[in-house]
C-alpha cells in the first residue's frame, strides 16, 4: 500500500504480519510529525482499518 495524501499532510503506512503491528507515519510537507500504532489480525492489515485510522487522526487535528 502506497501513501495516503490529504492536503499538505501524508500519511505511510507499514506493517509486520509476524508480529501484527503496524504503524503510519504522518509527515506534513517533508517534516515527520509521529507515528500512529495499531495491530490487526491475519496476513494483513485491511485497507479500510488504515484509512479509518487516517480519518480519525484527520478529523482530530483538523484537516480537511
């Protein structure tokens, strides 16, 4: 999975399937802000779970 963009800000996703973590760094331009953490289940984390999870981080700090 590629990079999620929304606006100025630009979220990248990465996962471990052994040990079912991921995270997605949030950069606004080339500056890296922080990492969101979560876990999921099976070979691989859903594109919905990430997208929600950038959804919710967006509606949080206000970007549209």
């Amino acid at each position: 999975m590629g990079a999620i963009q929304r606006n100025e800000y630009r979220f990248e996703p990465e996962y471990s399937v052994t040990y079912q973590k991921g995270a997605i760094h949030v950069y606004k331009g080339s500056e890296f802000l922080e990492e969101v953490t979560f876990s999921f289940d099976g070979k691989y984390s859903e594109l919905e779970k990430i997208e929600n999870i950038v959804d919710k981080y967006c509606q949080k700090h206000n970007i549209q």
